[in-house]
C-alpha cells in the first residue's frame, strides 16, 4: 500500500517505526513525536495507523507518514523504498518493533515457526537492509530492535519465539559491531513481561505489575539521547515482580 498522505515532504531528522499500530512501536513513535522526530509509521493494518497518528499532536516543522505493508514480504517492502528513495528523506533511527507471539516448541507446525521467523527476524532484516545505504550516505544512524528477555535465556513452552528472539539478539549484536566504525549504532533492547496484547494477566502478574510500554519508549529516548562515542549492543529490562517471584 502507497503512504497514506498525498505530496509528502520531508525534512531532516526522520525516523521509522515498524510495528508503530500498536504496542511498544506505539508508545515508541509517540515519544519519539515528543522528541522531535518526524515519522515514517509503518505496520500492517491502516486503520492502527491512522489511530496511531491521530494521537500526534500537530508540532511546526514535523511531518507523519504512514505506510501499510507486510514487511517480510520482500517486493512489498522494495515497493516501500522505491517510493521513499523518490523523496529522498534523511533516515537517522530506524525502530524494528514489529513482532508476533506464538507459543510451543516441537509441537509447533512449520507454517509457525516460518510465521515466527518471518516476522520477527526476515521483517528486521528487510528493513535494515534497505536502511542502511542512506545511513551510510549521511554517515551516522542508529538502529535499535526490539527482542525479548528469551531471547538472551529461554524459557521452556516457547521454544519457536525463543529461538526468533535469539536470532534478532545474534544478528543486532554482529551488526552493531559491523557498523561501528561507519558511525552507526545498533542495540537490540530485550524486554520482560509488557503490558501489550500478546501477555495476558495471570496470577502473579497484573497490567499494572507488567513492564509498560512507555518505559521501553523512554529506553529509546535514553539511547538517542547518548554521545557518538557510547556503544550499547544489548539492554535486558526485567520485570521486578517476576524477578522478586522467581517467576
């Protein structure tokens, strides 16, 4: 699908979210609007989109544009970038936040575990791969990915998701120490339990006890707001009452 608004201009100091309908790429493109940013907002359905950007508060000099598509789907995200590389807008963060939750291991079928990986690694990787030219070309940038505290240490009953989250951790990891010396940086933020729709509440844990959202938008802030000379490949944001609970 074509962005959403006709004639876009864009200025400087962009960034693109992926999965910013809903969830952690939500609270993320929200902070980031708050930061000044301008926004290529990016995910699957229109409608989230639209809802996303209504909650933007209109700010002199910003611009928002949405763009529906399946990001592992490779000639929908080359359509993408055809249309970006007409406009030519200047890419400094990309947020890789799109992501599925599937639960089981060797019982899973092979249509999800490829489910699985398609979304939460082939997504990621499409989008990097066709971000990093313009980065290089303006020499800095910053790519952060969002993983999963199972992605560092798995956990038993979600094999299929652990191993996707291994994946993004292994490949931001090699990444960040490929482009270091391009000036770009690259951390994959690995978050516990958070309040979005795929954690459903349970015994132990409540929405109010899950990670919110926000707190991995300000993460970003965080890392943006970092000198060029700081390097952080991963940061693991546990959740304190499954921590205090041995959970």
């Amino acid at each position: 699908m074509s962005f959403l608004d006709t004639n876009p201009v864009f200025a400087s100091n962009y960034a693109i979210v992926t999965g910013a309908g809903s969830g952690i790429g939500k609270a993320i493109a929200l902070e980031l609007w708050n930061n000044d940013y301008s926004l290529i907002l990016i995910s699957l359905s229109p409608i989230e989109l639209e809802n996303t950007k209504a909650e933007l508060k209109s700010k002199a000099g910003q611009q928002a544009y949405i763009y529906a598509a399946d990001l592992s789907n490779d000639k929908e995200v080359e359509k993408l970038f055809e249309e970006l590389s007409k406009l030519q807008p200047k890419i400094h963060v990309l947020i890789n936040s799109i992501g599925i939750y599937v639960k089981g291991t060797s019982e899973l079928t092979t249509k999800d575990m490829r489910i699985l990986f398609d979304t939460n690694l082939i997504a990621m990787h499409n989008m990097i791969h066709h971000v990093l030219p313009t980065m290089k070309k303006i020499g800095e940038g910053y790519i952060i990915n969002i993983g999963s505290v199972t992605g560092n240490l798995a956990l038993a009953g979600i094999g299929g998701y652990s191993a996707s989250k291994h994946a993004v951790r292994g490949f931001s990891d090699s990444l960040s120490k490929e482009l270091a010396a391009d000036g770009i940086k690259v951390t994959c933020i690995s978050p516990s339990f958070t309040n979005t729709g795929f954690i459903k509440d349970g015994a132990k844990l409540t929405r109010e006890t899950m990670i919110q959202t926000s707190d991995i938008a300000k993460t970003v802030s965080y890392l943006l707001s970092l000198g060029k000379s700081v390097s952080i490949m991963d940061i693991e944001i546990n959740n304190r009452t499954v921590v205090a609970n041995k959970i």
